[in-house]
C-alpha cells in the first residue's frame, strides 16, 4: 500500500475544497465516476476501499478481498 489518502486523493481529483463535498451533488456523482473509471483499488486497503463505499453510498459495507471491492463499485451508481 501507499501512503496516500484515498478520501483526499479522490476528493482533490474532483474539485471538492472540503473531503465533505463529497457527499452531496455534484460531487458525489463525479467522485464515483472518477473512482470506479480511474482509481487502482490495490493502492488502498481494504479498510478504507469499504470506508469510501459507505461514505459515497451510505451502505455499510466489508470487503473481504479486491475482487469483492471492485465487483460492487461497478454495480453501485
């Protein structure tokens, strides 16, 4: 893994000012269209691929392996 913060590093890919803005529109879209499209789940953890998951969906989730991860934030929209 990295160092790098997955909240920051996908907050500043789309503009936000705050990690916050993330959470409403048009942030949220963009954030989950950013990550799914061109964001490398192996850089992260597992801990925070399924933080992310609950922050963007608000559905509480544990991924267990980065096939499970990357399969439900292609199906999520």
């Amino acid at each position: 893994m990295s160092e790098s913060n997955l909240f920051e590093d996908l907050a500043h890919s789309v503009g936000c000012l705050y990690l916050s803005d993330m959470k409403y529109q048009p942030y949220n879209s963009y954030a989950k269209t950013k990550f799914r499209n061109d964001f490398s789940l192996e850089k992260y953890s597992l801990e925070e691929l399924s933080d992310l998951y609950r922050y963007l969906y608000n559905k509480e989730r544990v991924f267990a392996s980065y096939e499970e991860a990357a399969k439900a934030f292609r199906k999520s929209k």
